[in-house]
C-alpha cells in the first residue's frame, strides 16, 4: 500500500547516527523534519536539518502531544534506539504514560509500541515504516568486508539464525551469541552490546554473533540495526564474526563500519 508524504514530517530520535542521517535524507528531498529528541547524544547534529528540535524525556507523552498537537503533524517516524529499561525506571514518566503502560497487558516491544501506534492514529497521526528515508542503509546480502568465513562459522551462523528467529516469534530479543554450536547467550532487555560482551566473555574467542528482524517484524518500530559501536564491542572481547539478516537489517555508518572490521580481521556478512 503507497502512501502520499506530508511535507512536514516528524521524526521521534532516540540515540545513535540513525536519526542524524534520516533528518539528513528527509531534508535532501525536501522534506521538513520536526525533531522529538529523546537523547542529547545527537541532539546538536539533529539541529543542522530539522526545523525543529524539542529536548523530551521518553515517558512525556503529554508534553509530546501538545508538541505534536501545536506543528499540525500528520506522519511520524521512530528512529533510533530508546533503550528498554526506561520501562522499568520510569524516568519522567508523566500520568498519560503511566496509564498506557497500565494498559499494556506485556511490557514487550511490540505491545507497548503497538499502544503508542494506536494512540497516535487517534489524534490523527500515522506512523510511518523506518525505511522510508534510509533505504539505501539497507544491509545487502553477502560477505560485506574482505574477511571469508569458515565452514565451521557458517555452521554456527545457520544455527544461530534458526535460534534468532524462534526468539524473535516470542518478542524477546534479535540477537544470539554462538561458539561450535552452542548459545552463549540470548539478547533480552539489555541491549545487543550488552549481549556481545556477556557472551563473547563466556566463548573467549572468537564467538559469533547472529542478529535477525523478527518474523512478524513491524516496520515501523525495531528495525534491527548495527554500526561501528557493535563492531568495537566484538573487538573488545575478541568475537569473530556478526552475521545479519539481508534486507531487514540497517547497516549505520556503513563504510566505517567495514574499514574497522577489515582492520580487525572481523567477518561482516548479511544472509
């Protein structure tokens, strides 16, 4: 199904380089990108192509209301990472985001999501698939740097992805950790990092890491992504290879990313 762009667009940024280039992508074909920023890590970069930039916490949904409510916003995108623990903080959460979450009978990404979604098209507002500014970040299939795998790696690889998949129907986590066929571990509410270090301690070396979109994967939330950051995490505890799913995953900073894992005898693949 096509969908007509407003001119004016709304881009909820959470952290990372991803909303930096979507802001960038959108204002290139001249669109107007109004900024809710959730974090302060890009905030400055968001101000060179947006209009405007608004500091909000992740649990003001009033004050997000009013802003969005006050720009006449029709089209929304989510872009970048929020992370999953504010659930459990509850920083700044205000009343109307206390009583969505009340609502929520799972605390997982897709259901507290799905609500948001819901509550936005009641004022009007859609929320638009991640991609549509930023497809050419789209990780293609095959070895994406010089290193080859090995026959053993794409073991592990097809075994971890199987593994990814069946998480991904239960909506815990994208990614998995593996050495000679077994889980090392299992991404939960920690983050993919979090789940490359504490698996990749337990492997020693040379631990594979396996990161999948979901099989009922919504474009417009989650979009499974990896850049620089991930890649010095495997280098820190000395994984070996990170293979992607191809055409669902974004690839951040893609020529920098391959540049360090060809410096790191780091495998880089999208299957």
């Amino acid at each position: 199904m096509s969908i007509t762009l407003e001119h004016k667009q709304a881009l909820v940024a959470g952290n990372g380089l991803l909303p930096v280039v979507f802001s960038q992508n959108a204002q290139a074909n001249g669109f107007e990108v109004v900024a809710i920023s959730l974090s302060s890590d890009n905030r400055n970069q968001l101000k060179k192509y947006c209009s405007k930039v608004y500091d909000c916490a992740p649990g003001e949904l009033i004050k997000i209301r009013e802003i969005l409510e006050k720009e006449g916003i029709k089209q929304l995108t989510f872009i970048g990472k929020v992370s999953k623990s504010l659930v459990i903080k509850r920083p700044k959460f205000d009343s109307f985001a206390l009583e969505l979450l009340k609502k929520v009978k799972k605390l997982n990404d897709d259901a507290v999501m799905l609500t948001i979604v819901d509550v936005l098209a009641q004022a009007g507002i859609t929320v638009l698939d991640q991609t549509i500014f930023i497809k050419n970040l789209m990780a293609p299939k095959g070895v994406l740097g010089a290193i080859q795998p090995t026959e053993a790696d794409l073991n592990d690889v097809n075994y971890g992805f199987e593994i990814a998949k069946e998480m991904g129907k239960l909506d815990i986590g994208q990614s998995v950790v593996i050495k000679d066929r077994m889980i090392m571990a299992i991404e939960a509410i920690e983050g993919t990092d979090k789940c490359i270090k504490r698996g990749a301690k337990l492997a020693k070396e040379n631990a594979v890491i396996v990161k999948v979109a979901k099989p009922q994967q919504d474009k417009r939330f989650d979009i499974p992504a990896f850049g620089l950051k991930t890649l010095k995490t495997m280098h820190k505890y000395n994984a070996r290879l990170i293979a992607v799913e191809a055409g669902e995953t974004i690839l951040v900073d893609q020529k920098k990313t391959i540049d360090y894992a060809n410096k790191h005898n780091i495998i880089v693949m999208a299957v």
